[in-house]
C-alpha cells in the first residue's frame, strides 16, 4: 500500500532563515511523482512544488526546493529565506495505488510550519 | 479562471439530519476529487469523478454518503442522517489529468454536527 509519513507535527523558524521538512513515503512503482501542498490558515491547499521520481534532478521553484532520495524513499522540502507567509501546515503527497483510475493523493499527516519575525 | 468554489464554506446541522455540499471546479478540469479533512489530519480520498462518471468511492464513503456530477461539471455530495463522527472539512479538488497534473482545491464546507 502507498504510504506518506511525516514525522515532524510542528517546526518553527525565524523570519529569513532556511528550514527543512521530512517526508518518507513508500510505493511500489517505479515510475511516480510527488507533491508538496501548502495550507495557509486560511485552508486552502496549493500546490508547492512537484517532483518526478525518474528525473535525478531535484525541482525548485523560487526559494522551495526539495531533496529527492528514491532509494531512501525520502522527500524532504526546504524553505530557504523564510517568510512570514510560509506559515503553513505542508503536506507530502503521494498519488494513489498504481494500476487505478485515480490519480488520488495519499497525503502524510503534515506539519505545522510556523514562521517567527 | 475563478478557482474551484465550494457551497457553503460552513454548515452546523444536528445529529440525524441531512446535509448537501456543493463544488464548482475549474470549468476545463474533467477531473474532480472529494476530500474529507479532520482536524490536525492530512486530507482522506473519499471519491473520485472522471467527467460525470464516479469511478471510485473509499470505504470510508458509507451507505449515507452519496456523491454525484451531473453533466461533468458541479458536483454534489450529500450526507444522510449525520452523525457526530461526520464533522469535518469537506475537500473538493479538479484537475485536468491523470497522475503528474496538480491537483486544485476549494476552500471547504466546515460540517459540525451537533
């Protein structure tokens, strides 16, 4: 079964510091993606950045960026130059079982970023 | 583009009564997912629609939960003779493709059943 974890319930940074996030997640496809979704207080979810698992490369967008490790099925997201409005609970996601119809998220159970001035 | 709306943001109902939601997706999305989201919790797939055919329902989607998309384009979900454990926030998300495309969410129906 597809699984997302994050060990991390909550995390705090100062204003223009760097943090990162945790996410380990475990499938059996080969070929897959990944997601980290933001959720601002206010709830609604966007999409932060997107990882392909068959591109070595790990995606930026901006001042997030992720650290890919597929062997280690690990997925760790890093805010460099913290702002204010990053103050967020982030999820990891993990579309759904291979072979379905769905491309349905698996979703870890997040954690709570809050940004201090 | 407006974004996915969803109907109401919030609703209080009592325990036994019945209760509808409603999303609006993002007109050329022909996809559409309903979410539900408990408090401190990521959000759980409770159904999925490909234009106006449900092509998978959890089962956490009980006997009273009904979800339907008529024509392809808003979708409905309806919750019978609510219970207390059905408080939560309802997720509705459209995208336009299958496994890599984003996923687009609404702001939620908040459910408290009394």
């Amino acid at each position: 079964a597809q699984t997302v974890t994050q060990s991390q319930p909550e995390m705090s940074v100062q204003e223009a510091e760097t943090v990162t996030l945790s996410c380990t997640y475990d499938t059996s496809e080969n070929n897959y993606y990944l997601f980290w979704y933001k959720q601002p207080p206010s709830r609604q979810m966007i999409l932060v950045i997107r990882q392909e698992a068959y591109k070595q490369q790990n995606a930026t967008e901006n001042r997030f960026s992720v650290n890919f490790q597929k062997a280690a099925k690990s997925f760790s997201l890093k805010i460099s130059d913290s702002q204010l409005g990053d103050t967020a609970m982030y999820f990891c996601a993990l579309p759904g079982p291979p072979g379905g119809a769905t491309n349905k998220l698996i979703f870890g159970t997040g954690t709570l970023l809050a940004v201090q001035p | 583009d407006t974004g996915v709306s969803q109907d109401p943001r919030h609703k209080i109902t009592k325990r036994g009564q019945n209760v509808t939601f409603r999303c609006d997706p993002i007109s050329e999305h022909n996809r559409l997912y309903w979410y539900r989201q408990t408090l401190g919790q990521g959000p759980e797939f409770l159904t999925y629609f490909q234009n106006e055919a449900q092509l998978e329902k959890s089962r956490l989607l009980s006997d009273r939960f009904s979800a339907e998309r008529p024509k392809g384009s808003f979708s409905t979900l309806e919750i019978q003779r609510t219970e207390q454990g059905d408080s939560a926030m309802y997720l509705c998300a459209s995208s336009w493709g299958g496994k890599g495309y984003e996923q687009y969410f609404g702001p939620g129906t908040r459910l408290t059943v009394t």
